[in-house]
C-alpha cells in the first residue's frame, strides 16, 4: 500500500479515536448531560402533573416507577434515566444537575431472604438513604419494554393500601382498591415497588451481592447512624418521616436496624436536638410553621408536629406563607403549579427554591416580593455551614449568586420583623458568622446592618 495512503488512513484513525475520546469525557452512563436535563425538562413538563394531579407526590415512588412502566412506551435506556428523577422515599424530583450532579450514594439493602446487595441510590436528601436501609427490602424484577423484557433491581415496601385507613394523611397519591395500590407496580411477592436500586455504573449493570472486604463505599452509612438507631416515633426529617410510617402500614412490625450499625447505644444517650430545644434564627425556641387554625393542614412539608425541623439532611427549612403575591412560588422555581393549593396556608419551602426565587427576583424575572416569611418557625441551622451548600442547587434551575441573595432576602426580611433588639443581634450575628468564612458574601454582597 502506498505510504501516503497509509499515513492518511493513520490520521484518520486518530480523528476517530480524538472524537470518541471527546463523547466520552461529555457522556454520563449513555446519556450526556445536556441531554438528561433536556428530557428531564420534557418530562416535568409534559408528564409530572399527570402522575400527581392534585399536586401530593408525599412518598410518591410508586407513582412514578408505575407512570414509567404503563404510560411512556421506554427502551432500557431510558427507563433506567427516567428512575433516576425521583426519589421513592420522599416523592421529590431529582434534577440530573441537582447539587451539582451529587445526586447518589451506594448503600447496602436486604432481599427477601436476608441476602445483602450492594447498588446505587437517587435521592434528594441524606435521611432518605438511612430509612431505605432499615424500612424497604430489594427485589429482582422484570417489566416489559419496548426493546424486550428488562430484568432489574427494584426497592420494595409493603403495600400500605392493605391498611388504607393508617396511611398517613400526608400521602395523598395513593389510589387504593380492595387492598392494593392501582396506581402501582407489585413483584412476584405482592410487595409495591418505590423505586429502582441501580449499580455501579447503572447504565450497564447491576447491582451485586455486598462482601464488606470489597465494598468499602456505603457512603450512605458515614450518614445513618444515629437516625438508622433511632425508633419510628424518634425520627424528624419531614418526607422520610411520612416514608417510614408508611412503609410500617402494611407491616407486622418494626424493623430492626441493620447489625452493621451496631446499634446498642441508648437513644437517651445520643446527641440530638427535640422540639424543646430546637432555636430559630432569633435565638429563641422553634415556633411552629403550621398555623394553629390550620391544625389538621398536613400537606405543609412539616414534620408531623408542624415545624420546619429536618435536622438529618432535609432541605425544608423555610417558613413561608402562600399569599397572593407568592401563591406562584412553585412554577417560579421551575415546579409544578401545587404551590397554588397553598394559598393563604404555610408551608415549609425547601432552601434552594427560596434562594432561586430571590436570585430571580433580583434579575427582574419574576415581581419581587416582601412579606412572606414566618421567621420565628426558621430553624437556626439554615443559617450555618452545615446548610450553606444547600442554597447553591435546585433541580438544575440554579442561577448565578442565589446563595448570597436567598441568604441576603432572608436576614433581611426577617431584621425587618424582628419585634426588639435582642432578636435583631441574635441574627446579625448569626449571618456575620456564616459569611465571614465565605468568600461568595464580600463586599457590596454583604448585609449592613444600621446602628440601634
């Protein structure tokens, strides 16, 4: 062959290679970025509402895995994409670009018959790791796609509409008849399916029996010790809370915790704050975001008690009212339109949607409003560094500086409500804490407070 040929043939290999090389630094499990935030749009868009119609999607998992099976006609592809969107614990949507991408864990899950299987999670928050672990078993299970029959991994409670009369008033989704859920999907076992346990690289494979001397990453257990430990009626995390009593409703019994957990210490003796010693913003004890002429309002993404108190890792930590200026919160913040079923009522907002409704309002994109903060029911927590990271994400919607203004909206805000000066320097000094180890919050970004 002649030398010039061979050289041009070498060269074009090298092109190919280079562009391979390029797709897959851009390419995540299959998919890349830019094209999972695009369905992942397509799909809030066009199909959320139809799976949640009057907005509850509290533990909606099994809505979800159920829409995806009966009603969109998916390949393996992207059935395995469209299980990452959600989480089966609390109901949440899970942007693919949510805190930055940091979206999943691996954690370690009981079969049926005591066997462990090591896999990866999509979740919104930390809690919901731990109550997979201890409240929901996994199981193989196969559904039938447009290219063939898939068998997978599937994450399993017991089905709560046996008992329809102890589900949680806060889980509304649940469409039950003659004791089992319509608008679910049930393996062999007659238990209802929440959610989809993936492996490694889940595009590909699978989840594998757990040997501790090869698995060392459940990095879901550097988070669950003390909430894996703790009783059902000890637990405050808002969804996961809701997720646990209902995975109970169908159950005989409490589950006990996994034995990697050790769990022998007393819960007396644990470090862990109650309603009576919890502080908000101010310095002074929680006060409850749930009215109290709204007593039986359960759809507040409250605790069962009515505070803004997930203290494991949850994100609802704002107390924010509904009113006729804000009522369009969530579409503002790239959601639903539920926030309109709110009007007039509180309701316990997650921290990136706030800081994404400021920044925006901040650009001039949607009206700016003043007065709808409940601040006495904020939780002192959301003003320090175990929080700050939760400011910067929300669903792949964030925008640049949303901390800095939803932190700024907030001190401001609640200054301005402040009823003496004792609550004024509380908080003063609680966001000059946080801000001065941040480099996000300096010069003209910084809060100046005037002279009493």
């Amino acid at each position: 062959m002649d030398k010039n040929v061979v050289k041009i043939l070498q060269f074009l290999m090298i092109i190919v290679i280079l562009r391979l090389m390029i797709q897959g630094v851009n390419t995540i499990e299959g998919f890349t970025m830019d094209e999972k935030q695009g369905l992942f749009q397509e799909f809030m868009e066009n199909h959320y509402s139809s799976i949640f119609p009057d907005g509850g999607r509290n533990s909606g998992g099994p809505m979800f895995y159920h829409y995806f099976v009966n009603n969109m006609n998916l390949d393996r592809r992207h059935f395995n994409l469209y299980n990452q969107f959600y989480c089966g614990v609390s109901g949440s949507i899970v942007s693919p670009n949510r805190s930055g991408g940091n979206i999943t864990n691996h954690i370690v899950l009981d079969d049926l018959d005591g066997n462990q299987w090591f896999g990866k999670y999509y979740r919104c928050c930390v809690p919901c790791l731990c109550d997979l672990m201890r409240y929901a078993k996994v199981e193989q299970h196969t559904v039938q796609l447009t290219d063939g029959q898939y068998d997978h991994f599937v994450i399993t409670i017991d089905d709560p509409c046996s008992n329809e009369a102890n589900i949680p008033s806060q889980v509304t989704a649940f469409t039950c008849q003659n004791g089992i859920t319509l608008n679910g999907e049930r393996t062999s076992s007659g238990r209802l399916i929440i959610a989809v346990l993936f492996g490694t690289n889940e595009m590909d494979e699978l989840p594998v029996l757990y040997n501790p001397a090869i698995h060392h990453t459940i990095d879901g257990d550097d988070f669950c010790h003390q909430r894996i430990c703790q009783a059902p009626t000890e637990l405050r995390g808002g969804m996961g809370d809701i997720f646990v009593l209902l995975s109970l409703v169908g159950n005989s019994g409490t589950p006990p915790p996994p034995e990697r957990f050790n769990c022998t210490e007393p819960m007396d003796n644990m470090d862990r704050d109650t309603h009576d010693t919890m502080l908000n913003i101010y310095g002074e004890p929680l006060e409850k975001c749930r009215e109290d002429t709204n007593s039986s309002d359960q759809s507040g993404s409250w605790d069962d008690q009515g505070y803004c108190s997930e203290l494991d890792g949850g994100v609802h930590q704002i107390c924010f009212n509904a009113n006729n200026s804000t009522v369009g919160f969530s579409t503002d913040t790239g959601q639903s339109d539920w926030s309109q079923g709110r009007l007039n009522k509180n309701h316990c907002m997650c921290i990136g949607a706030w800081a994404l409704y400021k920044a925006k309002q901040e650009v001039g994109s949607i009206l700016e409003t003043t007065d709808e903060l409940k601040c006495d029911a904020i939780p002192k927590v959301s003003l320090t560094d175990q929080y700050l990271n939760k400011w910067a994400t929300w669903n792949g919607n964030e925008l640049n500086k949303q901390t800095v203004h939803g932190v700024n909206k907030l001190v401001e805000q609640c200054h301005e409500k402040a009823v003496n000066n004792t609550q004024k320097q509380h908080l003063e000094n609680l966001y000059q804490n946080l801000t001065s180890t941040h480099s996000e919050f300096s010069g003209e970004e910084l809060l100046s407070f005037n002279q009493r």
